[in-house]
C-alpha cells in the first residue's frame, strides 16, 4: 500500500499537473488528495469518455494529465481512446481499477466480465499496461516507464489498480457552488435558420484573432472550415464523436491567456451532454462554446437528430453558463464573436442543412495537424 501524496508528488516530478476522471471507491484517496491539493488540478468528469477528451485537450496544450476511472468506465473511454489519443498521438497517463479481479475478493455481480478482461481490453487498443504500484518504493520506475513511453510513442500508458492499493485520505475541501443562472431569451421557436453552416464559418474565420483557438467537431464541420483556409489554429476532429467540447475545456483550463472557440453540432452534443455540465461547473472564462444546429446527421446520409424537441440554449444555462444567446444570422453571429467577454459563453445557431459540392477532405494528416496545432499554442 503507498500514499497518495507519495504517489501526486511523484508525478508532479514527472510533469503530471492535471487530473481528471470519474470516482471508484479504489480510487478514492487518489480523488481526495488531488481536489484538497494546491500543486495540481482536478475536473470531474460526467463520464470517462469526457475525462479522456479533458486530459487529451490539456496534452496538447502543453500539460501531462492523468486519466483515472474504474474499469467499467473502461467502455466508456474506448471510443477517445482509439479515435482522439490515438489518431491525433496525445499521451496521457490511464489509471483503471481492477473491480472483479479473477481470484481476487468478492465484488459486485456487475464486475465479473469486466474484471476478467480489462487487461484484454487494453492490450487489443494497443495500449501497454502495467499493475499500479503496491510499494512506494515501486512508484518511481513505474511513472518513469511510463512517462518514457509516453515521451517515445506520443501515446497512452495505463496503470491497472488493484483493492487496497493506496492508503485512505480523507477529503477536506468543500466542493465550489455556482447556481446556474436561467435567463436565456427569446423562445427558441423566433429562430428559424436560413443560412447554411459555411455562412457562419466564414463569419468565425473573418472575425477571430491570429492568437485565438478553434476546435472543430468531427465530419463536415471540420471539413468545411479546412476547405475554406487551412490554418494553424484550427483542429479539425476525427472520430471522437462528442468530444470535442471536453477537449476544449482541457485546452481552455491549460491554457487561460487564449480565446478557445469549439463547434459542435447538434448530434455531437446530444450523445455527450454531461460534457455541458462539466463545462459549466468548472466557468473557463476563455471557452466560447458555438452549437452549429442543422437538426440532422448530415455526413452520415441526413437522418435527423431529436434537436427538434431540444432547447440547447436553456440546457447550456441550466448547466451553469453564464451567458448563453441564440442567432439564425451570420450578422447575429458576428456581432456575438465582437461582444468583449470575460466568461464563458454558449451561443446556439440555427442553420439550414447543406454542404458545399465536392467538398474535400483535409490531405494533411491528424498526426500532422495534432503537432502544428500543439506548437501554436506553445
């Protein structure tokens, strides 16, 4: 058994300065200790998913982070695992319990398949694994193996944590409250969209500063603001459906003297909503969260989401964003981006479906703009 303190010092001696995840009772004196500290940070995430996409945007601003949920959480992370970590190189450091350890003590009925095949599961996305230490003095080869690699291959590690591995702490710190502020007018229905996504891009690349950041959410979003002008600060998404915004939020907290701007579509937002509750709990004042809303899956054929029956705007307040506003104009959507703001902002557009005709594909590789995008924010 080692302490948690013994084990963040370590880390933080490795570069490690964010933590992210979702709670397990193993990983609870790992989950106290980092919120009570004051040399690092930690963002609880709706899900472990999100928790991967936070660490990645932080990696690639220029912090190592660390990843921590329980293995049945594992499901959940495969997704930015394989499509984000791994496309784009982004090492971060995975911590998974080991709940249902074959041979192990008796766990809950829910833990069994998962306990037998975490290690499986790891080793099939490629990602080298090795038991977290029981000793303290295990803790140092075991961070320097895995930050070396990590150095090398510009991909994740993970630690695989048996019961009792780390010593109790007891929380001290009482979490921070901010009451959302529900005052988002006019009703959604006065919005009627009239303009096509490339309209507003346009809008966003005319408008935005040299210095500022943009991530664009996978399929067409991306594709057109590249077909547009390629530029340094743009990440276009692959895969990762959803993860966009977590990946800002790790961007935005790393990095407080740039203006982030992500764009999401309607679809991606819906499958990964706890990322807005998240998002507005932790208040970066340098996100500007945009919500390109065509109401269908447009590079997938066109199938429409249920956005028709959603108010985004009034989630997003309801989520503790402090300011929040709707537009169906490129005018509308000028004016926001003008607007001086020192908080974080969400701002839902109403646009048309449709793409410009033969829009390419981007032919610089995600590896390639992982790298320029992580030099120009360094």
């Amino acid at each position: 058994m080692i302490s948690a303190g013994k084990f963040v010092n370590q880390a933080l001696h490795h570069g490690f300065g964010l933590w992210t995840g979702v709670p397990c009772s193993y990983l609870k004196p790992f989950i106290n200790y980092v919120i009570d500290s004051p040399q690092v940070r930690y963002i609880g995430a709706a899900n472990e998913g999100d928790a991967v996409a936070i660490a990645a945007g932080a990696g690639i601003a220029g912090t190592k982070s660390i990843v921590m949920f329980q293995n049945s959480g594992l499901g959940n992370a495969v997704n930015p695992l394989t499509s984000l970590t791994y496309t784009f190189r982004i090492p971060v450091l995975v911590i998974t319990t080991l709940r249902g350890e074959p041979g192990g003590a008796k766990d809950e009925p829910q833990h069994e398949l998962m306990g037998r095949i975490t290690t499986a599961m790891l080793e099939t996305m490629g990602i080298p694994w090795e038991y977290f230490p029981a000793e303290e003095s295990e803790i140092e080869p075991a961070l320097r193996r895995a930050a070396d690699y990590m150095e090398t291959e510009q991909l994740p590690y993970a630690l695989v944590m048996k019961k009792g591995s780390v010593a109790p702490v007891a929380l001290q710190s009482a979490p921070e409250v901010h009451p959302p502020q529900i005052r988002v007018s006019p009703s959604p229905e006065s919005f009627v969209p009239s303009h096509r996504r490339g309209d507003f891009l346009a809008v966003l690349q005319k408008t935005l500063a040299p210095e500022d950041v943009i991530v664009a959410t996978t399929g067409f979003t991306g594709r057109e603001l590249y077909a547009m002008e390629d530029r340094e600060n743009q990440l276009y998404m692959v895969g990762s459906m959803g993860c966009a915004s977590s990946f800002a939020l790790g961007i935005a907290l790393t990095k407080p003297d740039r203006r982030v701007y992500v764009l999401e579509g309607d679809g991606a937002v819906l499958m990964r909503m706890g990322a807005l509750a998240t998002i507005g709990y932790q208040q970066p004042a340098n996100l500007t969260h945009i919500l390109l809303d065509n109401q269908v899956h447009e590079s997938t054929g066109g199938q429409s989401t249920v956005s028709h029956s959603v108010d985004f705007a009034a989630i997003a307040a309801a989520c503790g964003y402090p300011a929040v506003e709707r537009t169906d104009t490129p005018e509308g959507f000028e004016n926001f981006l003008r607007e001086s703001s020192e908080s974080l902002r969400f701002l839902h557009v109403k646009v048309e479906p449709g793409v410009p005709d033969g829009l390419p594909r981007p032919i610089i590789t995600p590896v390639e703009v992982g790298q320029r995008f992580s030099r120009f924010l360094k």
